[in-house]
C-alpha cells in the first residue's frame, strides 16, 4: 500500500524539512533528534494509524517563560481518511529544554509520522524504517481552517498535562555531541559562536567605565539599550538621511560630545582647566550642564527647553501606550511618578534617559502591563524623536555660540589641528583681559541678530 500525505504545517516547512533531512537522513535506526522512541525489541516502531489514512493535520502551541511560569511546548495531529473522516488524534507535552515554536511545530510533524504505517512508497525519507511519500501544504496561522483550528485546541490543552522531566541529552543518539552549560547545541555551530562573541562584546560594551562609574549595570536595562542603539541601522551610510545626528546620538551615549570640560581634558593646551562655560560664566560644561545651563536668551533657554522637551516625551509615551490597550486610571498617575520624569532637578535617571541610557525602573513599571518587545517598539522612535529635538533646538544653537566664542579666543581650527607642546595660538594676539570672555556679558540684541543671521544663511 502507498499512502500519498499531505502533511499540513503552521510554520515554515521548507526549514523544517531540511532540518528534518539533514538529522534524520542516516543509517541509525532511530532519529538522532525527536521524541524519545518506546523500547519495543525491534527497530518497526507499531503503527497507530490505520492504511486507510490520507492526510494529517499538524499543529503545535508554544507558551514563552514568563515571571511565574517556565517555557512550555505541546503539539498535536489529526489523522484524516480520504473522506476526511477524522480517523484519530493525537497530543503530548515536549520537554522545553530549547523551547521555540519552531521547534514544537517539527516535533508535532515527527510524532505524526512515527505514527503511519510503515511499507509506503517514498519521496522523502523521514525515517528510515518508514518509507513514505509526503507532502508539506502551508497553512497560514489563525487562517479560520477548522481542521487546523482542531489541532491546535489539541495543542494548547496538553500545557495542563505533567511536564516531560527527562535529560535533554536523552533526545539524541549521536556518537559525538556537542555541547553547553550541559546543553546539547542543536543550531549551526557558527551562528552559535558567533552569539557567545556577540554576548562577550556587550558585556565588554557594558563594563565600560563610563557606564559603571554611573552605577551598578543593574540601573539600566541593557536589552532596551541595545534594541535603540540596534534601530540605527545607517548610521556608517553615506545615504542614511541624518548622520551628524546620528554622530549626536552616539557621542552623547557614550558621553563624547566636545563640550567644553571634555576640550579641556583632550586639550589643556588650548582650553584653561580655570575656564567656564562660556555662555553662562557659571560652571563647568559637562554633558548634564548642556540640559541645565541657566542662559537665557529669547529664542534660547537649554534649561526650559530640556524640561519641554521631556514633557512631550512622557506625553507622547502615555498616548501610544493608551493606544495599545485599555489601561488603569492609576497607569499616568505612577507612570508621571517614575523618577526618570523628574525634569525640574533634573534628577539622575532623567539624565540617564536624555543620555540614552534607559533606567531600568521604567521598563520594570511598564513590563506589569505590556510585553518587553511592545515596550521597546514605543519607547526606541520616541526616544529618537526627543534627541532629536535636543539636537536641533540645543545642541545646534550652542554650537554656533561656542564656535564664534572659540574666535573671540583666537581658537582656530588650524589651532585645534597642532599637538601639544607650541604655544597657544592665542596667546600673542589676545590681551589676557579677553581670554574667556562669558557670551552673558555681550548684548542680547546684537547676539539674537547674528544667530538669526547664521541660522538663515
């Protein structure tokens, strides 16, 4: 007898079939990798199926690790006549030792096939001691087939099942397996190493002094980082649309701007430890002081600006995640309470989150209602709109007031270019009364003409 089968999925087949051949496709009489085979004394495994079976219906249900609760895999079949009589059924519970969706979904075409009768002609050998002729039929998702929809009520019903307990090596029968942290690795060994390099090069990326000398790593969520940090996808393009503010977002992370307490350090040769910052003659120019400085001018007030700014970004937060579900009352009262939108200090976290560096208690607030990858999708454009803002109505303005400042100091940028050790190229041009003159002592007026000027131009 011949069966002819059009096997039925809910996953891509095409790499299941070819992870299926590649592993199953052996001289051994059992799988090298599958469900565990009853010790029956023989190499035919009993059929279950009758030989009037036609076609089956695959699905499987996987349920991600959650907080309370481990990863769990089930998968299910449905056997069919050529009348598409339902002949039987079958479920089980999978050991979730690489737990994945596309792997329940192989194991529920596996167990369907160990269940044929053997003595088929064949296309494609799944099992050696199972010579059948099958076929894959895609079937999409949710697609509204109620044969499809039978099998994954199957599936999902056996999760309240007891749970396989056995060792994930008892899965294989390989004369050499390779392994990690007592896990047998069942993907392409170089994709594999290539994510123990990648992990190495993130914890590396982590350690940096400039992020631990803010705190301990655990102040942050590093995941959320990486996913924003990971959205600049053109940032070494020549055709990426913004890249001096992807240069911005960048430096800012890693605190590089060339603010004027880091020309200091680069440069004391030029710039005088004793200087201030220029626009205020108030205080050192760091990072935090771009957001903070207390200069006014009536287009120009970094301090109200960052507060603004910061605002419309706690705003816009609220709006999009009202948007994707029906939330409390109480979400924008302790979302509003969170201290990384405390923006009159500004407090640390604040900071942190203007830098780029997500505080972990926002996203541990927002995993009690959505899921990392939605929160990450909202927060990522939002955070990106924000620097954006700060870019062009901070950063930009204070460029073109620090450069013309630097000239008033006869700092060229052929000056900038020399190494240390010559003179300072304003030393016998400037009068010692005009080094760091503040811009707060030159009049306002003549000031928001010339910027205007500039702007314009």
């Amino acid at each position: 007898f011949a069966a002819y089968l059009p096997i039925t999925l809910s996953t891509t087949w095409s790499y299941a079939t070819s992870l299926a051949l590649h592993y199953l496709d052996n001289s051994l009489p059992t799988p090298l990798i599958g469900l565990p085979l009853p010790d029956t004394g023989c190499d035919v495994i009993p059929p279950v199926l009758p030989p009037s079976t036609c076609s089956l219906y695959t699905d499987s249900s996987f349920y991600r690790a959650t907080d309370n609760s481990p990863p769990s895999m089930a998968c299910a079949w449905l056997a069919l006549d050529d009348d598409d009589f339902i002949l039987k059924s079958s479920s089980l519970s999978l050991p979730s030792c690489y737990p994945s969706a596309l792997w329940s979904e192989i194991n529920a075409v596996l167990l369907g096939l160990k269940a044929l009768s053997p003595g088929s002609s064949v296309t494609i050998h799944f099992l050696d001691n199972l010579s059948l002729h099958v076929k894959l039929v895609k079937v999409s998702a949710h697609s509204d087939d109620a044969l499809n929809a039978r099998a994954d009520a199957l599936a999902q019903a056996v999760h309240s099942s007891l749970q396989p307990t056995f060792s994930p090596l008892a899965l294989y029968q390989v004369p050499c397996l390779l392994t990690f942290n007592s896990l047998p690795i069942d993907i392409n060994i170089r994709h594999f190493l290539r994510s123990i390099g990648d992990a190495r090069n993130f914890l590396s990326f982590c350690s940096l002094a400039r992020f631990t000398a803010l705190g301990s790593p655990t102040l942050f969520n590093w995941a959320g980082i990486h996913h924003c940090l990971s959205q600049i996808k053109g940032f070494a393009s020549h055709n990426n649309g913004h890249p001096e503010f992807w240069i911005f977002c960048i430096k800012l992370f890693l605190d590089m701007l060339p603010t004027l307490t880091t020309l200091q350090q680069r440069k004391p040769f030029l710039y005088s430890p004793d200087w201030l910052f220029p626009q205020c003659n108030t205080a050192p120019e760091d990072i935090n002081h771009l957001w903070t400085c207390p200069y006014i001018l009536p287009e120009l007030n970094p301090c109200l600006t960052h507060r603004k700014e910061v605002i419309k970004f706690h705003d816009d937060c609220i709006t999009v995640f009202s948007f994707l579900k029906i939330l409390p009352n109480s979400f924008r009262e302790y979302f509003s309470a969170l201290d990384c939108w405390n923006y009159i200090t500004p407090s640390a976290s604040c900071l942190w989150l203007t830098r780029g560096l997500l505080p972990a208690h926002l996203t541990v607030f927002l995993k009690e209602y959505f899921s990392l990858s939605d929160i990450y999708k909202v927060i990522s454009p939002l955070l990106n709109d924000f620097q954006l803002e700060l870019y062009g109505e901070i950063w930009l303005c204070r460029n073109v007031l620090f450069h013309a400042w630097e000239e008033s100091q006869g700092i060229s940028a052929s000056s900038k270019s020399k190494t240390k050790g010559g003179p300072s190229p304003y030393s016998s041009i400037i009068s010692p009364h005009k080094i760091n003159s503040p811009l707060a002592t030159v009049s306002q007026d003549s000031w928001i003409s010339w910027i205007s000027s500039s702007i314009i131009w």
